[in-house]
C-alpha cells in the first residue's frame, strides 16, 4: 500500500513539474514576441521593411506599412 502511495505522488509530481517549466518557456517566448513586434513597430512607422534570413538561409521581407484609408469627397449629412 505505501509503494502505490509513493507511486501516486510520483504520478502527480510529474505533469505539475511540467505545466510549471512550459509556463515559464512560453512566457519567455511571449516576451521575445512582444519585443519583435515593438522593434517591427518602430521600423515600420519609417517606412522600412522588415527582413530576416530563416535558420534555413531563406530571405524574408515582411512591409509593415499602414495603408492610407480612401477618403470620400462627399459631405456627411449635418455638417
């Protein structure tokens, strides 16, 4: 009975450990993707694109430009 008991909080031990140590990884990664979009952010509002080469060697170019929205000539009704 006290080896199923010891077995059991092994059990438990376990997926808790994990869920703590992918909390922490993926908060990290929150962070890093948070930085990359600020940095992103302020290249853009430049007019510059962004690029990157992948871990592959693939070049990549992402244009974080804000399109203009098309303005209309007619007037609103009550102006």
């Amino acid at each position: 009975m006290f080896f199923l008991k010891h077995l059991q909080d092994h059990f438990l031990h376990a997926p808790q450990v994990t869920l703590e140590a992918l909390g922490t990884m993926f908060s990290s990664a929150r962070l890093v993707m948070a930085w990359l979009a600020a940095c992103a952010r302020e290249v853009g509002a430049h007019g510059a694109p962004v690029a990157w080469h992948t871990p592959l060697g693939l070049p990549i170019v992402q244009p974080y430009r804000r399109k203009a929205r098309p303005r209309s000539g007619a007037a609103l009704p009550g102006t």
